[in-house]
C-alpha cells in the first residue's frame, strides 16, 4: 500500500497561478512563494467586495477517536467533488501546527488521494506564518519585561503579568517556569510560561480580524496583566501595537495552494479548536466566499468544539450566513462510543446531529469509509441517519478523489439550494458570562450543570468589572468526550464541566475557559511522530508518521 508522501508524488502540480486563474485572479497579482504556494494579497477582497457571496459549507464530526475520522480528508474529497460536478470550489482549512505534527496526530493535509499539496511545505514552515504570530506575540512579551526593568512607569504588578510567551512545539517543560534570573542585568526574576503559538491571542485576533485596521485595534486591546492598583494594562500602553502589525505585514496575506486535483486551497491561521476558535481565518473564508461558488471550510474536531465556536464566534463576528454543515462519521468512532455496538454508538452522533440543529444549519452526514469497513455496517448507518431525517452519504475520497465523495456534494448542493439554513445563536451575548457557559455546557455538552474554581469565580468577577461580560465565550476542553473528561464515550449523562482557569483576551474579543485537564502547552507522547521520521543521503524525506 503507498503512503500518503507517495500517492502524492504521483500527481502532477500545475502552478498555483494557474489554479487561481479558474477562479478569475490574475497570476501576475498574487505573491508567489515558490512554484506550487502563493500569497493572496487583501486587495483581491476589496476589489470583489461587489460579488455575491457563494455557499458556505462547514465540516465538523462526531466525537472522534484518538487518531482523528478523517474530517480533513473528507473536507478536500468534497472540495474536488464540487469542481467535478461543475462548480467553482474553494475549500478553506487552518494551517498546521508543528505541534502535533512532531507530536502524536502527524499532518493536517488530508490522506490518501484527498491531499493538499505541496504536503510537506505545508505541515512544516509553510510561508511563515506561525512564526509572524510567534514573533509578533513575543514582541509585545519581550517589551512587558523592558519596561519592568526601565522604571515601570505603569507600575505593572510582575504577579499579575498574564501574557505569556508562545511557540510553536509541544514542550510541556515550558508550561510553568521563572524567567529573568541571573542577576539585575537580566531583569527581575518573575514566575511565566509558554503556550503553543496556536492558543495565543495574537493567533485568535489574526482569525478574527475583519480588516487590517481592525487587526490594530484588537492587538492595541490586548490586556497583558493588570497594574498594583488592579487596573487593566494594555498592549497600546506598551505602545507594542504598531510594530506587531509591521511583523503581521505579510502573515495577513491568506496563503493559496491547491488539492491533488488541482482545487485551490486557501490555508491561513491555525487556531485549536480544543484551547482556541478552531477556524481558519476570516480573511480566508471572506475571500473565498468572493471568489467561489461553493467555500468548503472545517471547524476542528466535534460539533461541540469547533463547530459551536464556528458557529457562535466566527459567524457573530464576521457576518457569516452558512448555509449546510457536513458532520463526518466513522464505524470506528460510532464502535468506540458504543461500546463495539454501531447502534449504541449511533447515540452519539444523534447528539451531533442535534447540536448542529440548534444554530437552524441543516446537516448532512459524511460517512468517512475504511479499508475494513463492511457493506452491512456502512448501511447500518445510513439506515440510523434516514430514520433521524438526516441526509447520509458515504465518502471514499481517500481511495477515489472526488470520484468517492461525488454522492456526498449532491448531497450538499441538494441541502444548499433548499435555502433551508437560517443561523440563530446559542447565546445572547447579553446573558452574563456564567449564563453564557452553563449554556453551552448544558445545550451542547449534555451536562446537568457548570462548577466553578474559586480563581475562575474571580476571574468572572475582574472580567464583568472590567466591561467585558458582553464577550462570547470559548471553552477549552478536551476533544475526546462531549463531557471535560476525556474517558467518558457516547452521550454521558448527569456529569458536570468544571472550569478551572478563565482567561479574558480582549484583544480578540473572547472569554476563555479552561475545563477539564486541559492546556494550552501541549507535551510530546511517549513515542512521538518526529521519532519516526526518516531521511535519505541527500536529506530528502522518505517517511513522515
């Protein structure tokens, strides 16, 4: 059987001005990264601003298993499908992270013969867009300590310093350290910490920006602690601001790139959806919506991660009217909530089926085939999906391209063109903060309720003081359950979310809580991907994880 690197080997890239040219942009106006890769300058959107927009496509999942359903792959397959049947097809994905692709979880490319390519350029370096954030991020880091140590004129209380720095690997030993020691040049002494370049707020105000102005003004807003009489300090104090913006000159620039079957592929921002919004960026989804028929984007993991945020976040801030939402299911995810059962299983991507259901987007449900599926289990769900009234297609884009998920974009296109879509909110962003997230526990989650750290009730309390309760609310949970607690499969019932930590990023416009174990420095697995690794005489790469 070929690996992925080898499938894609096998198939012919066109440039990327080429691929842009089916969608009416001149190749002369765009920013070229090499042959296969190309930066979209904004002034393609500004220029389209008179276009109708397209169809909105998300794909999200049902809870998925340790090595993911393959949401990526079934989100590329469709894309191609799309252009076979004739339309003007652009899918939209965030940029991966080096995190988990050295971690556990490899690549965010697709799989088999649903591929983005220039894979490996992709998965790694890219156009340098994480490390815009990473350094951008760190700027405004690195000037909080400067001015501790000439005089801190703002009488920045060092305890509460709440911006840390980022980078863009998983190395738990950073999570929790002291900085500045060494002596009075160095600095003071203070405890700090690192989060993975894709939790950070400067990633999350690069995701959500409507423009490049707007972009300013969120980093001007950024809270970096708070000052020995308990007021707010800000980025634009710090006067970080414009020097930030210069360092995101480039990174705003949405990256192009395109499938194995040559359809174009906007990747920018990468944003989790278990510690983050999960979506790619605005700017992107914006763009494509000018430019396409149809924008197939992706919201991380379940519908209780990244589609909610897409949903709530994403949509409230941009404007965004979707107008179906794909939910990817897989017997091997459908076994594991049941138990070994299928129709045990089913229960669980009922709930999803549902959670998509309270934003008014209709669901079609992908159903991602595997080498060892059978014919009798694959029916088995369908048959679950037609008795919820859902539509159900069976997709095989790994083996077959779009020739394998062409049944499931008529699906989508039948759904689309009913107009049947009218998105409606979770939440008011009227309801206070802990009204906002004992919604979403309850509604999307299936809790019976909401249990709240003495730090997070304080947290709360600083937050709505500040001004700031009328923000939407971002929940950092783990992926594996619908409940924070990673071990309990299907649809658990009469369990509590506990909120440990609440952050206030106001800089993007968001409330984050943290639930649950999780953070926002992943470590690396026991044996992790970048152990498996291999490299020929001539340092080209002969195996990725």
């Amino acid at each position: 059987m070929k690996t992925n690197l080898e499938i894609e080997q096998g198939f012919e890239k066109l440039p990327i001005g080429d691929v842009m040219a089916t969608l009416g942009v001149d190749p002369d106006s765009i920013n070229l990264h090499g042959k296969y890769i190309a930066k979209l300058p904004l002034s393609i959107l500004r220029e389209r601003a008179g276009h109708p927009d397209g169809k909105l496509v998300l794909v999200t999942a049902i809870t998925p298993t340790r090595s993911g359903e393959g949401k990526t792959t079934v989100a590329i397959g469709l894309s191609d499908a799309l252009t076979r049947l004739g339309e003007k097809a652009v899918l939209c994905i965030r940029e991966p992270s080096l995190g988990p692709y050295f971690g556990m979880k490899g690549g965010a490319t697709g799989g088999g013969c649903a591929q983005v390519t220039p894979a490996e350029d992709i998965n790694l370096h890219f156009t340098g867009d994480m490390y815009g954030v990473s350094k951008a991020n760190n700027l405004l880091a690195s000037m909080i300590d400067n001015h501790l140590y000439f005089g801190n004129v703002l009488q920045i209380d060092s305890r509460r310093v709440t911006f840390k720095r980022v980078i863009d690997l998983n190395d738990r030993a950073l999570r929790d350290i002291i900085i500045g020691l060494g002596g009075t040049s160095n600095g003071f002494p203070r405890r700090d910490g690192f989060d993975i370049t894709p939790a950070s707020e400067v990633m999350t105000i690069l995701s959500l920006a409507l423009d490049p102005a707007d972009l300013h003004e969120r980093l001007k807003r950024i809270i970096i602690g708070y000052s020995y009489q308990g007021e707010a300090v800000t980025c634009a104090q710090l006067k970080a601001d414009a020097a930030m913006v210069i360092l995101l000159r480039d990174t705003i620039q949405p990256n192009v790139v395109q499938t194995l079957e040559h359809t174009p592929v906007i990747i920018h921002g990468g944003a989790f959806a278990n510690i983050a919004h999960g979506c790619n960026t605005l700017f992107a989804t914006k763009m494509a919506l000018k430019l396409a028929d149809y924008t197939v984007t992706e919201a991380g993991f379940g519908s209780d991660l990244g589609a909610e945020k897409f949903f709530d976040i994403k949509c409230r801030v941009g404007g965004l009217k979707p107008n179906v939402a794909v939910i990817v299911a897989t017997v091997r995810a459908l076994k594991h909530h049941g138990d070994g059962s299928l129709e045990a299983g089913f229960t669980n991507l009922a709930k999803h089926i549902e959670n998509v259901r309270c934003f008014g987007v209709p669901p079609v449900v992908a159903i991602n085939r595997f080498a060892d599926n059978t014919d009798d289990e694959l029916r088995a769900i369908e048959h679950c999906c037609r008795a919820a009234g859902v539509p159900v297609a069976v997709c095989d884009a790994f083996n077959q391209g779009s020739a394998g998920a062409e049944e499931l974009a008529r699906e989508v296109m039948k759904v689309a063109g009913e107009g049947s879509s009218s998105l409606r909110f979770l939440y008011p962003l009227k309801l206070s903060i802990r009204e906002k997230m004992e919604t979403i526990a309850t509604k999307m989650y299936g809790a019976a309720g909401v249990e709240y750290d003495r730090k997070a009730l304080a947290s709360i309390d600083q937050i709505e003081k500040l001004g700031f309760g009328n923000l939407p609310v971002c929940v950092a949970k783990t992926p594996a359950s619908l409940s924070d607690t990673p071990g309990l499969k299907g649809v658990p019932k009469g369990f509590t979310v506990r909120v440990n930590e609440v952050r206030l990023s106001a800089g993007a416009g968001l409330i984050v809580m943290l639930c649950g174990s999780i953070v926002t420095m992943p470590g690396l697995p026991r044996v992790s991907a970048a152990e498996l690794m291999q490299v020929d005489s001539d340092g080209q790469t002969t195996t990725l994880a």
